[in-house]
C-alpha cells in the first residue's frame, strides 16, 4: 500500500555528527587507501579514483543484484533486528501485546515446515470465492475485498494530506493493476524488452500451475491482456512527476461521471468508507479506462485476473516452490540476482512492513540514545543555515522569490530517530503458525488505520517511515526532512574522524533532503505544504533553464553497452545531489573557520577528504539486469553518476584536485550547472 505518493526518498544510509572533531582521536580510518585506486587520475574518473579498491574487493553477493555502502548497513540493520526478535521471543508476552504479535508473525514465517504441511489451502479458500463470482457486480465487490487485505488489483486507493489543502488527509486513487513493475515494459520493442514479457509469461503459466488454475496457458494470456490495457492507459513515470498533473480533486458524483461503469458508492461502502468526502484521482484517463474494461470484459477474464493479482500478492507466503518461482522472475530475470535471500531476511522484512511501528519502539529503547537527537539536530540547523546564506548570495533569483525560499528553509520541520506518538497496534490478530493470515490480518488493519485517518485534520506529529528504516526523506506537503534511527550509525559516520569526513557524509545527505524542498518538484510547494506557484515568472523560467543543464548532462551518461541515464526522470534526486553538495561544502567551510583541522591527513587535503568521503558513500557493484531496471523505474541515478555525476559542476572540486581543462572531469564553465 503506497500512502506516500509526494514523498521524496534518498536511497542512502547516514549517521549522526555533533561538530568539531577532536585531532588526538585516530582519524586515519575513515578514508582507507586501500579502498581507492591510485592508478585512476581524479579528474579522469573521480569514482574509480576514490573507491575502486573498494569495488574490487566487494563482488556482488549472489543473493543481491546491487552491493555497495548501503546493502552493507542494511545486512547490519538486520541483523540487529532479527537478535531483537529472538530476545521478545524468549520471554513471555502476554496475548495481544505488541511482543506477541511480532514474536508470533516472525515465528509464523519461519517456520518452513509449517508452511509446507499447510500447503495451499489457505489460497485456495480464496480462490474459490473468486470462482463463484457471477457478475460485474460481483466482480468490483471482491476487488474492494482484495484492496482491504492489501492485495492490489487494477487500482490503489490510499490516504494521503491534499496538495492544496495540506491541513486535510483525504482519499486518493492511483493507477495500478500490473504485474510487472512498470507500464514502459509491456511496450519495449527491444530484444531485452521482448525478452521479459516472455518471461513473464511462462512464468504467469508456471504459477497458475502451481497453484491449481486450469488452462493455465490461456489464463496467462488472458493476464498479459488486461495488464496491457492498463498499462496503455498509465502515466508514465515521468510523466508521474508533475504534481500539478497528479492534482484532479472530486466528489463522488464527479468520480461516478468520470468512470461510470463501476458503482462507486458500492465500492466505498465494501471498503468501509461510505462517505468519502474529497477524493483526488491521480490519472483520470486511467480510472476513463478502467471503467470501459468493465464493458469489454467477460466474468471468466476477470476471475483469471483477480486470481493472479491474488497468487502474485500471497507468493511469499506459500510453499517454497511457488516463492522460488516467484523470485526466479523478479529476483533473476529481472534484476540479476542468483540466490534468494535466507528466509529469515524475507520474513523479517514482511514482519517490518506489518508491525513497523510495534518494533520501532523496542529498536529505538535498544540502540538510539534519546541524546542522539540533539546532535542531529544541531547538525540540521548548521546546513540550513548553510542554504540560506547561499540562497541570499544567488546572482540568477530575484529579491521576493529568495524571501519566499527562506521563509520556506526556515519553516522546514526535522524528525530524528523515532516519532513522539507511537501507533497503537490493540486489536490486530495474530497467531502462531498462520503466517499468509498473519500477513493478510495485518494489510486489513492497516488499512482500516489507513481509512480512520481520512476526512479529518493532518497529524504533523505520524511519520512516515519506521525508526529502523535505512533511509530518509523529505516530504513537501509537510515541508519536513526525516532522520529514522536506522541511518544514524556506522558506517557512515566516523565518531573519531575530522570534520571534513562527516560533512561529506552525513552533511552532503542532510543537504540533498534539504535540497529536495527546492528541486524541481519540491519548489512547487509553499513553505506550509500547499501546491503553490511562489516564484516570479522570471525566476521560474532561469531554474528551467539551469535544470536542463543538469537533464542534458545526466542524459549524456551511457550506463550500459548502448543505454544512456534517464536525466528527466532523475532531475529531482540529481539536483538533490548538487545542491547538497555545495550545501555542505559550504558549511564544512565555515566550521573549519571556527575550528581550524589538520592540514593534511594521509597526505590528503581537508577539502580532498570532504570528496573523498562522498564518493565513499556511493562504493557499489550491481549486475547489468539491476542497471537496466533501475535506469527504467529509478528515480535515483546511479552509484558511479551520483558521484562523477554533480562533481565536475563545482569549482571547489576542481581546486580540491588540481582539475584542469582537458580532463575527462573538467566542464567549460559556461557548460555547468549552478542551482542551489
């Protein structure tokens, strides 16, 4: 269930910093030479240059098809979480308590052999209903069922704030319905595009097999179909970027008139929200589409379709010859990878995504002091400060538009560790040994909590990840940046390293969240989360201008054999990337003013370790499949052009190295970028 529609990730992993670094401390570590290759000039490949050696010595495991700085922490995240459980496990908790449910929903999964005996009848209960369906009726009736216990079919309803109207959480619906991970897939003329849907369609044929659908060559087919139609009729994913093209707010009468082959009032009510209120439809066409498909279609197509979306959603929780299957398509056809990961990764996983929060609370009494916060915070600050004095100096912005972006900077709210509130989880089920009901117990309660949420007042004080998640992000309807506790520790962030080494860390990461409250979505929303033109024309026009730089330059990339980067759909994370950059250069500056370092360590600059630092954050291997699927879905660029990407745009950097025209690195000045 995606909730988080205007959310803006950064797919990184960060720790906390207070400030001046002692000198005495052993700070040589921080910056290994052996993890460079010296053999690389800077301004040649920057990347290879700063983390080649790290690149040799870390291959890709055969359980992942991407490996770098933040795979390694998450494997340490985890493993420290799976010890958690194991420690709730061995104590008694009392029925109904939050111990319980995440003791007996990791036990439920873990046990393979259970899960084995069981076999397939829990599905099959399921799936027998579908079979008695006899109408179109009957059909949109068990798809409001499916969107309850959290099975996604043809569409996605969730709750989320109103873009123009930020004070209010309300109803929203989005395109959805397909099987694999984007809609440009059912139409890719390449060999390697042909490839896949081949693929998915054996395995579409493999699964139904397996799981005792009849026909099951014809009902893939049949899938294949209904999925192209819908992916005809989708967005894509940059198209999905515009907000304001996102932004089609109605009432229940205007959805009606917009798709009125579905009874909508029905549907609200199976959901259990029969009075609505507000409901904005991300992609109208779509929802036109959809409606149609309800003229089109026999009963006997949609009963095929309904129970592959339920096969496809529960595959993770069957036995193990359809979970194999299942990762044979999505782990190895699709991203390259091997090996599935142990199961207890995969169960730890569905048991963060059910009863996050519950397990949050107990991760962060363990291993996030309460202190932790104010360092982080009084970090925070210091790049804010950092981009308002840069925001201030800018030669291209005019006067009332730098004084709405201040007014916006210095009205960005900042979350650390873990949430002030924590949810309440009273009422949620969960047993021993039923691991698919444990899953599809917890989707219905999260969705009713979802649902208690809609038609009122926004709560400032939710979050939107969970403390031990190994990310962050900023939100521009809430115009806030947020820190969970999983992030804040090594390897990131040195405790005895010096300044330099932690600003270009932690302190390029906080300025990218920062920066995304100005890239060019976030730029579209006013200091208080309102979808809201707040620039000049004329200061508009210059940042679509400056942004193109960036397009072009990102596009230029060529990722693999004949495929070049996607600089449109990954501006906002590249933009994110430059400005956090300078953001924290610049503040890392000011400290060393304050706070004079060590001119060289290890033969290296103050201003050499900063870049050397960030490049170390971004050190990964990935198999050719991931590139070509995250160059297709990814909003993110890549590991080696996050790097070697935003670098030759600033100056410093070619100070820092002794760049000189003529480098591979080096950009005329007229060529570079300068936003933020």
């Amino acid at each position: 269930m995606n909730s988080l529609k205007q959310i803006i990730f950064i797919l990184a992993t960060f720790t906390m910093i207070n400030g001046c670094m002692r000198k005495d401390k052993n700070i040589s570590a921080a910056i290994d030479p052996k993890n460079m290759d010296t053999t690389v000039q800077p301004g040649t490949d920057f990347y290879k240059y700063a983390v080649g050696g790290w690149i040799t010595k870390h291959p890709v495991p055969k359980d992942y098809s991407r490996y770098g700085q933040f795979e390694i922490l998450d494997q340490k995240n985890s493993t420290m979480l799976k010890e958690l459980i194991e420690e709730i496990a061995s104590k008694s908790s009392q029925d109904g308590s939050e111990g319980q449910m995440i003791s007996d929903y990791f036990n439920s999964g873990i046990d393979s052999a259970g899960i084995e005996k069981t076999g397939l009848e829990p599905l099959h209960v399921e799936l027998n209903k579908i079979e008695e369906l006899k109408s179109s009726t009957d059909v949109q009736q068990f798809i409001a069922y499916f969107h309850t216990i959290g099975i996604e079919s043809l569409f996605e309803i969730y709750g989320d704030q109103d873009s123009k109207n930020s004070t209010m959480f309300i109803a929203h619906f989005d395109q959805g319905g397909l099987g694999l991970p984007d809609r440009d897939y059912y139409f890719d003329p390449s060999t390697r595009g042909k490839e896949i849907r081949d693929e998915y369609l054996k395995h579409v044929t493999k699964m139904f097999e397996l799981t005792g659908v009849t026909e099951s060559s014809k009902s893939a087919q049949t899938v294949l179909d209904i999925e192209t139609k819908l992916a005809k009729a989708s967005l894509t994913r940059l198209e999905k970027r515009d907000p304001n093209k996102l932004y089609n707010k109605m009432n229940l009468k205007g959805l009606q008139e917009l798709a009125p082959n579905i009874n909508w009032s029905n549907y609200f009510k199976n959901i259990g929200l029969p009075a609505p209120g507000d409901i904005n439809v991300n992609e109208p066409d779509f929802f036109v589409a959809v409606s149609d498909l309800f003229k089109e279609l026999p009963v006997g197509d949609w009963k095929i379709y309904l129970k592959w979306n339920l096969i496809h959603e529960t595959a993770n929780y069957l036995p193990s010859s359809i979970v194999n299957e299942h990762f044979g398509f999505y782990g190895k056809v699709l991203s390259g990878s091997q090996k599935i990961k142990p199961r207890w990764k995969r169960v730890l996983a569905s048991t963060n995504e059910s009863l996050g929060m519950a397990l949050g609370k107990i991760y962060s009494e363990k291993y996030f002091p309460p202190e932790a916060k104010e360092r982080m915070i009084k970090l925070v600050q210091n790049l804010k400060l950092s981009l308002a004095d840069r925001i201030q100096k800018l030669e291209w912005m005019g006067d009332s538009t730098k004084k709405k972006a201040l007014e916006k900077l210095e009205a960005i709210n900042v979350k650390i560790g873990y949430p002030d509130e924590w949810r309440n989880y009273s009422g949620l089920v969960i047993k021993p040994n039923t691991y698919l009901n444990n899953f599809l117990n917890s989707n219905k309660f999260n969705f009713d909590y979802m649902l208690s949420k809609i038609n009122k007042p926004v709560n400032r004080k939710d979050w939107h990840m969970t403390p031990q998640t190994v990310n962050a992000y900023y939100n521009p309807n809430m115009n806030e940046i947020c820190f969970p506790a999983g992030i804040l520790q090594a390897p990131f962030f040195y405790k005895d390293a010096d300044d330099a080494v932690n600003y270009g860390g932690i302190g390029v990461v906080i300025g990218h969240e920062i920066t995304h409250g100005f890239d060019d979505q976030g730029r579209l929303y006013d200091k208080v989360g309102n979808l809201n033109e707040w620039w000049t024309e004329e200061d508009k026009t210059k940042f679509i201008a400056r942004s193109e730089i960036l397009v072009d330059q990102f596009s230029s990339f060529k990722v693999l054999d004949t495929l070049h980067a996607n600089g449109k759909l990954t501006l906002g994370e590249n933009i994110a990337d430059l400005g956090g950059l300078n953001i924290s250069y610049y503040a890392l500056q000011k400290e060393l003013k304050s706070n004079p370092a060590i001119a060289k360590i290890n033969g290296f600059t103050q201003e050499q370790r900063f870049f050397l630092s960030f490049a170390n954050i971004w050190a990964q291997n990935i198999r050719d499949k991931e590139i070509e699927r995250r160059t297709k879905e990814d909003v993110h660029s890549l590991g080696p052009l996050r790097v070697n990407g935003p670098l030759p745009n600033l100056p410093e950097f070619y100070a820092a190295f002794n760049i000189k025209p003529g480098d591979k690195m080096y950009k005329a000045e007229k060529d570079r970028a300068v936003i933020w």
